[in-house]
C-alpha cells in the first residue's frame, strides 16, 4: 500500500517546553482499520485476509502509546518478520526519538515512550519485563501462540494493567484461534474483542486482482488467504477433528472392567513432553491422556507404571527409540507386558496416517484435551525433493500427543474387543499393590 494517502500525529517536543510541534507521517487508516481502532478493548484480536493493513492498524496503535509515554513490546514470530516493522516504525518516529539500539531492537522516544521489539521463537527471554501493552504482528505464526500468552506474556502485563494487540492471517485451528475465539464470546471475556475482515475490506486494493487469485490458489489457500476464515486442516493432516474430540472427560477404571484396555507412549526428551494415551477397545473411546515434561527417566517409568496399572491396560506400545530404549528394556525387566516401536520415517508414516484415517472415518472417539486438540491442528505434511512424505509439528511446536495417540490407535487396531491377552483375570483386577516391587 506504497500509494495510500497518509495522516500526521502532533506531538509536542518537551525538549522545548511544548513549543515545536512534530508531525509523525503515517499512512491513512481505511475504515475497518478505524472501525477496529474505536472498538478497541484492553485485549484486540485481528483476523484479517492479507494486504489488509493489520501492520500499519498496529503501528497506529503502538504509536499512539508511545507518544503518551509507554512502554511497548512488539513481538513476531522471527527477527526476519520483525525487521520490515523495525524499519517502518524507525522512520516514523525518528523526529522524536532520543536513543535506539540496533542490535537490541529498541527505542527510546523524547517524552519517555519505549518500543522493543522481539523475535516470539525463543519468548523466555522477555520473562520478568513489565510492560504497557503488547503488539503481535503474525501471532497465527508464533509457535505455542496460546501458551506463549499465558505463561509469558500475559504475566508482564499485570503490574501496569496493560493491555495487547494480536493480528494475523489465519493458519488452521491453532493458538491464535484460541485467541479468536475469547474475543468472540465477549459475555464471558469483556476484555477481549475480535474482528474478522477479509482482504476486500481494504478499498486500497484491486477487487478484481483478488478476484483472480481465485484461478491460481485451492479454494482452502483462498478461503485462508484472502477470506481470513479458519480454515479446518489448512497446510495439516488431520480432519473431523470436531466430530472427533467428543469422549467424556470422566472415566473410572470400574467403568471398563473386562475391557481390553492398551495404551501408546511418546517418550519426553529435553523440552518435549512425555505422554501417555489410554484407549478403550470395546467403547472405541480414548480414556485418559497423560502429559509431563520430566527428563528424570525413573519418574517417567514409575509415573507410567502407576497409569497402566490404574486402569490394567494389557497392550502397550512404546517408543524404543534412543532414551526410549533402556526404559523399555527395564519396563520389560519389571514385568510390564509392553512392546516397542522403533520410528523411522516410513513407520512413522503408517501410524500417522493411520490415526488420520480413524478421524476421518469419526470411529473412534479422543478427548477433548486443548493441547492435544492443538498438536493435531497444527500437523503438517511436508514433502522432500525426493517426493517423499514426512510428517512433522511446525517449527517451534511438540507432536508428543499425537505420536502417543498414533500409537494407541495402532495398540487397538492389534486387539479385538473383549480380549484380554494372557492372565486375563488376574490382569483385569490387578490391584495397584501388586506393582509395588517396579519402583
């Protein structure tokens, strides 16, 4: 929008007192961008088609605090994404700025109004900050978006009451959906507002150029692009999610007596989660997912030996692979009847694209676990120069529920329902006792 007719803020330089008036050039708002500007609350969701405007809504905004002599962060989802705002706010405000730091992406304005900027792949560095408000261009690119605010974010918002600005094209069902959808039910967060605007909603721009793109993109890649919708398995694997994720959340191992109950295991390593899937043969039913991050190898294996006996699974499959090896090997020593999955690319490929076709068909019922419902949003197919088919979370993402989950299904796609393996009576009322001697 190199063309757009722009406007002048006034500031007065207090350098002298108030006498110098400066006028800051920025480009014009178009009337959804002040429609979204006037019904601003303390926490903004913009979900808006590319070539909208949504950098130069927040630039208005960011500025607007600055010049009142706040504190702002800007965050993107990388420093690539960062640099086109650093450089626009830059030239803006450079008739008031007092200081700035390249390397740190920071600026300090005349009248005490600060602006740093971050890269949101590596947030745990902006622990402890407090700030005034927050500006996230591209938020449907950060990785753990929706963790990210809660545990970082939101946090540095408190001692100041600050407030946030989130804006972006959609990306599948992820994080900033999450967002979105605070802003849409107001009744239960008055704080929050959202606003959906396609592409067309900015007059700056050719209709009959967006028209065309019809002709060159899926209708998915329009719908995302350009109508700004949430697109269900857009750049993903998995669909029917919604039909899928509707197993009650309380279940009790009574509940599934003389079952046949198996279990799939992802194994945590560094800052990946170890996870645990439970499922219900007979009622087709996912029935506990366990999810911790530890890296302490005797809690994982005690920690799984508690679930497995809590509910007498008697087919369980885990990963074998590197640290998942030992833990294998000594989970077999103790007695725990469990196998082991060795992940190579092409078995990889089977049990995901096994778990894809359960949803698909809706036979099998998972539970409506919000992080796990996430990790399978964002799942992505990618595809070698080679044409061959690799299956992965996005950059800065974990995929430890749908592995475990993978492998559960694979788990009840080798039993029938009803079985029991060997010892079937002893195994199906095994008291949690009995198990003393693993630890």
């Amino acid at each position: 929008m190199t063309d757009d007719p722009t406007t002048s803020e006034r500031v007065a330089d207090p350098l002298t007192s108030g006498r110098r008036v400066v006028q800051l050039h920025l480009p014009e708002l178009h009337k959804a961008q002040i429609a979204m500007k006037d019904e601003s609350k303390r926490f903004n969701v913009a979900c808006c088609g590319r070539r909208f405007g949504k950098n130069i809504l927040l630039h208005h905004e960011a500025i607007r605090r600055l010049i009142a002599g706040l504190y702002c962060n800007w965050g993107s989802p990388s420093y690539k994404n960062l640099a086109d705002d650093w450089r626009l706010l830059l030239n803006i405000l450079s008739p008031i700025l007092q200081d700035k730091s390249e390397q740190e992406h920071r600026m300090e304005l005349m009248g005490g109004g600060v602006l740093e900027m971050w890269s949101l792949d590596n947030p745990n560095v902006i622990r402890g900050r407090g700030v005034d408000e927050w500006f996230i261009n591209e938020a449907a690119q950060v990785p753990d978006l929706f963790p990210v605010w809660n545990e970082i974010i939101r946090p540095t918002l408190i001692d100041r009451h600050g407030g946030a600005w989130f804006a972006s094209t959609p990306k599948g069902y992820n994080g900033f959906k999450q967002l979105y959808q605070l802003g849409i039910d107001q009744k239960s967060n008055p704080d929050w507002i959202s606003w959906h605007y396609s592409s067309y909603a900015n007059p700056y721009l050719d209709p009959d150029e967006l028209d065309e793109l019809k002709n060159t993109m899926t209708e998915e890649q329009y719908r995302q692009e350009i109508l700004a919708e949430f697109v269900e398995g857009a750049g993903s694997v998995f669909r029917n999610l919604g039909a899928c994720l509707l197993a009650p959340k309380l279940n009790s191992p009574a509940e599934h007596k003389g079952h046949a109950l198996v279990a799939g295991v992802d194994w945590g390593k560094q800052d990946d989660f170890t996870v645990v899937s439970v499922g219900c043969r007979d009622c087709m039913r996912e029935i506990e997912l366990d999810r911790y991050n530890t890296i302490d190898y005797a809690f994982q294996r005690q920690r799984l030996i508690l679930t497995l006996a809590k509910w007498s699974v008697h087919h369980t499959i885990v990963e074998a692979n590197a640290m998942g090896g030992p833990i294998l090997e000594q989970l077999q020593r103790d007695g725990v009847q469990i196998i082991g999955f060795v992940t190579t690319n092409p078995s990889k490929v089977a049990i995901v694209e096994g778990l894809a076709l359960t949803l698909e068909k809706g036979s099998f019922q998972f539970l409506p676990d919000e992080v796990g419902k996430a990790e399978l949003e964002a799942y992505q197919l990618m595809r070698t120069r080679t044409g061959m088919a690799t299956y992965n979370a996005p950059a800065g993402m974990h995929d430890d529920t749908v592995i475990a989950r993978a492998l559960m299904i694979k788990a009840i796609n080798e039993v029938a329902p009803g079985s029991m393996m060997q010892d079937k009576e002893k195994r199906s009322h095994a008291p949690m006792e009995a198990y003393a001697h693993m630890f």
